[in-house]
C-alpha cells in the first residue's frame, strides 16, 4: 500500500516541453484525490528545463525531507551540443544571436578540450535562463523580461565528460557531474574554448545517484499505477506516526535513563 503522507518516491522519466513543476502537480492532484485531501506536500529532486528530459525524483509528505539528499547525488547526462551558433538560453527555448565558424573543429579537438580544460574541478557561470535567485527571484523571469542577469561563478566537478558520437558541426557528450552543473553553460562554454560558439539541441539526464532512467515511469505509467494502487489513508497514516513517535521517544528516554545510570556508577 502507498503511504503519500508518511512519505512516498516516485521516479519519472520527465516528457520533453514539460516542466519540472508540471509533473509535481499532476503528481499532486492525484494523490489528493485518491487520499480525499485538500494539501499534500510534493516536490521534486533537481529540476529539468522543459526542453530536458529523463530522471526526475518525486518526493511526497514527510519524504520531502530527503530531497537535498537525494539532489547530491551524482548525475549522468546524454547532451546534444551544435557548434557555430549561440542562443541567449544557450538551447533551443530562445532563437539564434550570433553565428561563429565552425569549420576548424575536429572530433580530435573536441575530445582534448573536454579532458584538459572540462574534466575536474572547474568554475561555471549558470545560465540568465536558470531558477539562481537574484535578489529573491529566479533569473529566468528575470531574463525573459529582457533585464540583465548577473549571475556569480559556481565551482562544480566534472567526473568524466566524453564524445560518444560526431557529426560536426554536431556532437554528442556523456557527462557525469555533481549537483548544481548546468549543461546548457557547459555547452556554451565548450564552444568558447573551441574557437567558436554552441549550444544544445538536445538533453537527457541518464541517472541520478542510483536511480537509471531505465527505472523510471513516463507520466502516464505513473498516473496509472497511482490510480490502481491502494493507500493507507490520512487517519491511518497519522495513528501510525503518533505510535512511531510514542515507542522512539520511550527509546530514547530508556537510552537516557541508562547513560545517567553510567555516569553515576563511574562517580562513585
């Protein structure tokens, strides 16, 4: 049975043009529907931009509280990157800026910029067209308003980044990072160190921690297996907690009781 409130996680494969928040939502109202309540904590580990898809880790109720957790995990990306031309969200969300020669650029010399000057420990500047806050709000409301984003360097590590396929001016990266890499600055600053400019065209993150895309339900097939699914429900749930809470707390004053014991056998 499914204990939303106590605290449930889902792992979905996240559909493109989505948002992270979308997902959530229909998360969200489902549960509540089937729990018959008006508010139910869900959130997710580590958003996707819509133009993304993959691993996407749902959490809900009192599971909520593992999310910081579950986003330091290691993530693994498959990116699409085009060389000679940059866009202002560094994707296909905004429209060509600039164009820039490409023609010089081979497999071979992508693959030494990735290793010596993207592999490590390296500095990232994210994207104006990022959830970073400025001044309490998220740059890209910002920068979709045409305002000016100044967005501070981030130190981040790159575990491996390699070319798994080139048809130039396109190519394909496997990237394993920590939390907090944006690949769409990853991929403008790769086309910067070739002598020319880039973005993506393509994303999908492959893995987050332990959790493989290929363990993850699409939408729908979540959707479905909630709507089939039996659950502890609301009242339930919470005489569980209160029982829980009753026999820790016994626990810990037994525990307490014992070392005070201890410390008075030790005095005498």
């Amino acid at each position: 049975m499914l204990n939303p409130i106590e605290g449930e996680i889902f792992t979905v494969d996240k559909p493109l043009k989505w948002t992270s928040f979308e997902v959530v939502k229909k998360v969200r109202a489902r549960l509540r529907k089937h729990l018959g309540v008006k508010s139910l904590r869900v959130g997710h580990a580590g958003t996707l931009d819509p133009l993304a898809t993959g691993v996407l880790i749902i959490c809900t109720g009192r599971a909520t509280k593992r999310i910081e957790e579950l986003q330091a995990g290691v993530k693994e990306y498959v990116a699409g990157i085009e060389l000679g031309a940059t866009t202002p969200s560094f994707d296909l969300e905004t429209e060509v800026d600039a164009t820039y020669p490409w023609e010089h650029v081979t497999r071979e010399l992508i693959e030494r910029v990735l290793r010596e000057r993207f592999t490590g420990t390296i500095e990232q500047v994210p994207p104006s067209f990022s959830a970073c806050k400025i001044d309490g709000k998220p740059a890209y409301k910002l920068a979709r308003k045409g305002q000016e984003v100044e967005i501070r360097s981030k130190t981040l590590v790159i575990d491996s980044i390699e070319v798994i396929d080139c048809e130039l001016p396109r190519f394909t990266v496997r990237v394993t990072c920590s939390k907090g890499t944006y690949i769409r600055a990853l991929a403008r600053d790769i086309g910067e160190a070739l002598g020319s400019g880039a973005h993506l065209f393509s994303l999908r993150r492959t893995r987050v921690g332990d959790v493989a895309v290929e363990q993850c339900l699409s939408v729908p097939a979540l959707l479905e297996k909630l709507d089939t699914e039996q659950y502890v429900l609301p009242e339930v749930a919470e005489q569980e907690r209160i029982d829980r809470e009753r026999v820790e707390n016994r626990a810990r004053a037994a525990r307490q009781k014992a070392l005070a014991r201890a410390r008075q056998s030790q005095l005498k």
